[in-house]
C-alpha cells in the first residue's frame, strides 16, 4: 500500500511508516525519523482531540490527512503530521531525527523543531514545503508507551511510540539498547 494511502485510513500504520522516511524542507533532507507517537480520535485519552475537543489550537487536526499539526507546550514546539479524513482528528508525532551529519542535535521533538526552526508557520500547512519522503527502511520496529503521558489506563501504557530498535538518536533508550546498523540498506 502506497504511504498517502495509509496516512489516509491508518495512524497507527503511518507511525511505523514514517520511520526512515527523510523529512525535507525546500528540498533540503533534515534527517530520517527515528521515532514517532500515534494519537488516535475520539477515544485517546492522551490527544488532543479526545471525545471531540475542538479548540482554535488543535484545529488542524481536523483538516485532512497530510497537513501539519505544530503546537507549543512547556515553551517547546511540537510537529504532527495529521492522518485521516477531514474531521477524523488523528496525528503523528515526529519525535527523533537521525541527523545526515551524525550529530545527535534532534533526539526529542523539541531539540528538532528548535535546530529546523520548525515552528506555528507550519501549522495546518500541507507537504509542500517541509515534506517527508521515502528514504531509509529500518532492520527493526518497536513500540513501547508514549513518553511523558499523564493520563488513565488503558492509554498511558499504550503501546503507540513507535522507533527504529537500536537507534542511538531515539529520545529514550534502554542501556545494551543501541546498535551499530539499525537500517536494512547498511547491512
């Protein structure tokens, strides 16, 4: 199935999609993602969308699937990419780049929205200027609870964070986690 396929009925798929697309502006590859988060409408807890809340911040979850979604929380900027039909509020959370120069400068989805400059400019923009493209497939997928979640059972330990496994740029990892080839094309 093609990506704008599945970003189109599946957040869950295009959380694991993502992983290893490079994400472009003005045709500039930033990096490849590493890590995302799925937030799911109506029933997740953790969205901003739960049960319907519409407010004037978290509107361009509401467009159609392919608009950015950017909002500021604790002084950080948050990029989304929004899945889903028109009123069907459903996101991706871009959390981690693996950077092309090595340098891990974008492990947490404030530290890469801070490096880019990616800010409320691009919210409820569609993937014209800052994109994401197929690039990289990762050896492995794993999904563990979403980080820094502070809501109820069952959706603070969803499993909906979403990483390429061994990955030394993904905002948390375990000690004895990382790998040295973590992508299909470097083997």
């Amino acid at each position: 199935m093609e990506f704008t396929e599945v970003m189109a009925t599946d957040t869950i798929g295009t959380a694991k999609a993502l992983l290893g697309m490079a994400l472009e502006h003005n045709g500039k590859t930033l990096g490849w993602i590493v890590e995302t988060e799925a937030y799911l409408f109506p029933e997740d807890m953790a969205s901003h969308s739960f049960a319907g809340r519409r407010t004037p911040r978290n509107e361009a979850m509401y467009l159609s699937d392919g608009h950015w979604y950017v909002y500021q929380i604790y002084g950080h900027q948050m990029l989304n990419l929004v899945t889903c039909a028109e009123n069907v509020a459903e996101a991706v959370l871009i959390r981690a780049l693996e950077l092309p120069s090595g340098e891990i400068l974008a492990n947490g989805p404030g530290k890469l929205t801070a490096l880019f400059g990616l800010d409320k400019r691009f919210d409820k923009q569609n993937l014209t200027d800052l994109r994401v493209v197929e690039a990289k497939n990762p050896l492995q997928i794993a999904s563990r609870s979403r980080i820094g979640i502070n809501c109820v059972e069952p959706w603070k330990s969803a499993a909906l964070n979403f990483y390429v496994a061994g990955n030394e740029n993904i905002s948390r990892y375990a000690k004895g986690e990382m790998q040295t080839v973590t992508w299909k094309n470097e083997q």
